[in-house]
C-alpha cells in the first residue's frame, strides 16, 4: 500500500488527509469517531482523521514527506481501534536523488525530451519524458518515483505521453515545495559534493 499524508491547518483545520487511491471517486463512507474512511466500493480511497491534535502533533503545510515510524504507530494505534485497515511504514519519501544519463528529444514535440535516468543502484534506470528548459545529460537532480505523491495531492504513475512510456517525474524546487523556489522553474540541480544517486532527498536536507 502506497499513501500521502496531508495536513494545513490553515486550509483543513485539525485534519490529517490519508490518501491511498487518489484517482478513484469514493461512493462509499464510514465513520468510527473522529476517523472517516472512504471508499470506491470494497477499495480503500483514503481516511481523514479529524482533531488529528489529540493523538499526534503534527507540524506541516501540506504534503509531509517524511513520516517517522512513532508517528505511523500513533495513526495505526486509531485506526485499528476503530476496527479500519492499518498503514504500513514508509521506508523512503520516494523523492531519489537521481542522474539523467541519457537524452533525446521527443520526435513529436518541440519542447519534451525523453530521459533515461539512474535512481539508485538497486533500480533500473527509468524513462521519463519532461519538459524542464534545464534537462541534460549528466544532470544531477531529483525524481518522483512511480506512485509517489505530489504536494499538491496527484499521484505519479506510468503513464505515455504522446505515445511514448514515462515512469516518473523529474522536478523543480517549486514541485517538491522548498522555500524560496515558489516562482522559480526549471529542474533543480544538486550540488555533486552534497548529493550522491540514490539517496533520498528529503533524508539529506
């Protein structure tokens, strides 16, 4: 099971957004408490769990992109008390630090470009067409892997953009929603000395 946790008080109040299946529209609902569960017939869609404050703290505007275990138990300990399905642990953001290895630009587009780029050893490298001005070979930067959440609550998954396979995204500082790149564009380009393939970006910051 994949998920994004979302919390802004500001927008939601003291409300944590659980979503698990984003792209189907829940026709179903049940309630236990303060926890709200949705779902697309018999599949989990997602759970809000409102007051969110009496069982954890939570210190986010948005999309949290770390989740440490403690947290998870805290939000595992509601959920099966109120007899719902429990998340598993995020082992990884699933933002990598990765290198575009190869890049060809689309034949049907002026302004896509096809990349082959290296995640991490323990990966193959993956395709992804993308837009960004600043693409190139050799390029040191950030990638959304296949079925990661977005802040602003989308999901990546393969997909074809005109007619050819993309798995993954690669992004801006505007799109991992780092401070000061609110109107900056282009794909962020890490510093070689700081960042190795691989890692994940959120456990180097």
């Amino acid at each position: 099971m994949n998920y994004g946790l979302y919390y802004n008080y500001k927008s939601l109040k003291d409300t944590l957004i659980i979503e698990i299946e984003p792209s189907l529209l829940p026709n179903k609902v049940l309630k236990n408490g303060d926890i709200v569960a949705l779902f697309k017939d018999d599949t989990l869609v997602g759970y809000n769990i409102f007051n969110v404050s009496n069982i954890v703290k939570i210190k986010a505007e948005g999309l949290i992109k770390e989740v440490n275990k403690e947290v998870i138990d805290v939000i595992n300990f509601a959920l099966k008390n109120a007899n719902f399905i429990t998340l598993p642990y995020k082992e990884e953001s699933g933002y990598r630090v990765a290198r575009i290895i190869d890049i060809e630009e689309h034949p049907d587009s002026e302004h896509l470009h096809i990349c082959k780029v290296d995640v991490g050893s323990d990966k193959e490298p993956l395709t992804i067409v993308c837009g960004a001005f600043n693409a190139k070979k050799d390029l040191l930067c950030v990638c959304a892997l296949p079925f990661t959440f977005m802040g602003d609550g989308t999901q990546i998954v393969p997909s074809k953009l005109l007619k050819v396979d993309s798995y993954g995204m690669l992004c801006s500082g505007r799109e991992l929603g780092l401070k000061g790149y609110e109107n900056i564009y282009g794909l962020l380009e890490l510093d070689e000395s700081l960042y190795k393939v691989g890692d994940d970006f959120f456990k180097c910051l």
